[in-house]
C-alpha cells in the first residue's frame, strides 16, 4: 500500500471534518474545571458530536474502544478511557477528538491545565505544543516525512524532555488511520521516510514526556498507556494538509489563528 493523494472534493471534505473535530476543543474548553469527571466530559462531547454536528465520534467501538473520546490525564501518555475519576487543581489532561462527517475523519488533540498550574505542568504542556508546531512547520512537498521528527526530537532533548517512540502520527482521510506512520523522535538513522506531496493528509502528534520516553499500556483495560517511571506526559495534535507550497492546518482553531 501506498499514501493515498487526495482530490480536490475529497480536501474539502478533509477541512469540513477538521474544522468540526477543532470545534469540539473550542466548546468543551469551559468545562474542564476542578471536580468534573472524564466520564463528564465524554457524555458532554458525545452529545454535541452526534446532535450539534451531525458527525460520528470515530473512538466510539474503534477496536473496541468504549468511549466517544480520550481523556488522558497527568502520566496518561494516551488512549485515557474516560471514567468516573474527579479532575484536581493542578492536573493536566490531553482530550482527543477524532470526528467522521461524509465519511471522512479530522482529528486533533490539545491540553487543559486545571486550576492554578504547576511549573512543571506549565512546562510539558508548552514543550509539547512547540514540538507539535516545530513538527508543522517542516512541512513542504519534497521534504522528507522524516524531517518532523528530527526537529521535534531535537527540540524535546534541548528541553530535557523526551520524546514517546511507540505511538506516532498517521495518514487519516476516508480511514482513520492509514499511511504513513509520521514518527516524532530521531532515531538518527539514515532517512528512508517518504517524500512529501501535495494532497497528503496527515496528523502531527507527539507525546512528550518530562522523564523518560518509556511508556507501559495498562494490563487491565488494554487501552491506557501511562509512562513507565509516573513522570508527566502532554500531547498536542492538529491533521495537516501538505499544499503546493507549505501546509494547511486543517484542524485550526480560533485561539491559533492569530499566533
Ligand atoms: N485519536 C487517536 C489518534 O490520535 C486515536 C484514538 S484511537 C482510540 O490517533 F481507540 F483510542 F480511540
Ligand atoms: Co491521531
Ligand atoms: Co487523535
């Protein structure tokens, strides 16, 4: 199999999708507050995906996934099923929307800080969205794919942060994820990684940990991956479309456009 090139028909319906998924963040933002549960913020999201926007929630029965989105919380690297655990002053969590509208997905990620947030909170948090937005950046047709996770695995390490290396970006379109596997760390090997073309659509998504990059997938539930030594993991994730030019965020939101 190779990576799909889209149409233009098939574009549009790419910015439709991700511009629903990024109002899913722009609405469930005021709710992320102290005491509310995970369990909470999926039902909230569930209902505005199915009855506001008229899409399908993409995690819901994915693999067998239980919820409509993920919620992962303080070392929850991703996939955090949620659940009937209170959010506390001081954590932060990744929710990830993943939206069909016309059969097509738009997914994307961002992190909440809840209550006053720590210096350490403040930090992955911050590290973790430069290296999404250092990652978008690279992109250009004939780049290597290879290029995002040089820079972001550079800029994690002069941070002191490192980068997970069992999840990555994917090719996202009619199916939710297909080719090609976008890797976020440097594995300083020699790049075989794809050249970009115009009409390739993709998500940029590095989790971003404060300790080591090690992480382990919970035994009892399949799905929760948390970091091996507890430390804080935080994730950003925006779908890309790579244009004649440069690129085109597809799951831009409001709060971004300016910066
Ligand atoms: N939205 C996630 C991603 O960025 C995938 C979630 S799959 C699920 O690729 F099954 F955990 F929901
Ligand atoms: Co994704
Ligand atoms: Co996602």
């Amino acid at each position: 199999m190779s990576i799909s090139i889209k149409k233009p028909e098939q574009i549009t319906k790419m910015r439709v999708a991700g511009k629903l998924a990024s109002s899913v963040l722009e609405m469930i933002g005021e709710y992320v507050k102290v005491g509310i549960t995970t369990e909470e913020l999926d039902k909230i999201c569930h209902s505005f995906i199915v009855n506001d926007l008229d899409c399908i929630p993409a995690p819901l029965n994915y693999n067998g996934f239980p919820k409509s989105i993920c919620t992962s919380v303080n070392s929850v690297v991703c996939h955090g099923i949620p659940g009937d655990k209170k959010l506390k002053k001081g954590d932060i969590i990744n929710i990830d929307i993943t939206v069909i509208r016309d059969g097509f997905h738009g997914d994307t990620s961002k992190m909440f800080i809840v209550g006053k947030p720590s210096v350490k909170a403040t930090k992955i948090c911050q590290v973790a969205q430069e290296c999404m937005m250092l990652g978008i950046k690279q992109v250009k047709p004939g780049i290597h794919l290879g290029e995002i996770g040089k820079v972001i695995g550079s800029y994690a390490h002069s941070k002191n942060c490192s980068v997970v290396r069992d999840y990555c970006g994917h090719g996202i379109g009619e199916v939710f994820h297909e080719l090609p596997q976008v890797i976020h760390y440097n594995d300083g090997k020699i790049d075989r990684s794809p050249i970009l073309e115009p009409g390739m659509t993709f998500t940029i998504e590095p989790m971003i940990n404060l300790g080591s990059y090690e992480v382990i997938t919970s035994r009892l539930d399949g799905w929760t991956v948390t970091t091996k030594d507890r430390s804080l993991s935080a994730q950003w994730e925006h779908t890309i479309l790579v244009t004649e030019n440069g690129y085109e965020i597809l799951t831009l939101r409001e709060e971004e456009e300016n910066s």
